[in-house]
C-alpha cells in the first residue's frame, strides 16, 4: 500500500505502481464503444497512461487536455487516459481531444494490478492521480504517483521519457 492524499485528507492504495525496467502488467480496460482493449493493441507504441480518479473533475480533465496537447508532437507516443469513469463520461469528456484514448476501468483489475485503486477515505474505489510511461515494448520508463491527489503530475518528466525511448 501507498499513502496518498485528498485534500490534506489520507487514503491508501492498493499497492504501487510497477518499477522502472519492469514489463508492465497487461490490462484490459473499456474503450468508449464499450470494446475491452489491452496493451496489444498498441503494439509498437510508446504508451502515456494518464491516470486519474475523475474526468469529470477539473484536474483530471486539465491533465488529459495538456497530455493531449504535448503528445500530438511526439511520434510513435499513444495517449492512453485510464479513469473510473464510465466510458460513455469518459468519452464524452475528452471527444474534443485528438489524441487521448480514453479507457475505464469499471470492469477490470487495473487499479489493483498497477497499485493505484484507492482502497479507504472519500474516493474509495476510484483511482488515484499517477502515470506511466512505457516503452514499445511495454518496458515501465517512468512513473510518477501524484501524492495530493488535487494536484497536477510532472508533465515535463513524463514526456522526456517518452521522448527518450
């Protein structure tokens, strides 16, 4: 378990997102069409998972919109916003964004594979503020759990990894 807070408040996690160099755990998550999509689909990407408890909620919708803008620059980079949000939510929330693929978790165990499912407190059940950053080859090249909740990730260390595999 990892702690993390919202707004000043503690929660815990339901452990830690995998390490740098590790291949990252496979998953299967819910695209706006409500196909289940996994890392093969994305086969010889490199992958932004931007991950989030809410689109719904101005941080999180902020997050997307400056991944969304920052990867559109990058070659070979998918987007990939992980949310608890509902797919049609999630859909609706990023249809202006070019380069986000959004994908929910209401039907998987990716919060407890890659450690972010908060597991007490307020948001129980959603997950947490992070991201990952694979390789093509889905090797972890970075990660960040963004400790308060409320607040935004590096953007500028993520997209340096990205940039640099």
């Amino acid at each position: 378990m990892t702690e993390v807070t919202f707004k000043g408040n503690k929660m815990n996690t339901s452990g830690e997102l995998p390490s740098v160099g590790d291949t990252a755990p496979d998953f299967q998550l819910t695209h706006t069409d409500l196909e289940d999509i996994g890392l093969g689909a994305f086969e010889g990407k490199k992958k932004v998972l931007s991950i989030t408890p809410s689109l719904d909620t101005s941080v999180c919708s902020t997050m997307a919109k400056k991944f969304n803008d920052a990867v559109a620059d990058l070659d070979d980079v998918v987007l990939l916003n992980v949310s608890a949000d509902l797919p049609f939510a999630a859909g609706r929330v990023c249809e202006s964004m070019t380069e986000v693929v959004p994908l929910s978790t209401f039907r998987s165990s990716f919060g407890r594979d890659y450690g972010v499912e908060i597991v007490d407190g307020a948001l129980k059940g959603l997950t947490c503020r992070a991201v990952v950053v694979l390789s093509a080859e889905n090797k972890v090249l970075h990660t960040e759990l963004v400790s308060e909740i409320t607040e935004e990730p590096d953007y500028e260390r993520a997209l340096e990894a990205a940039r640099s595999a």
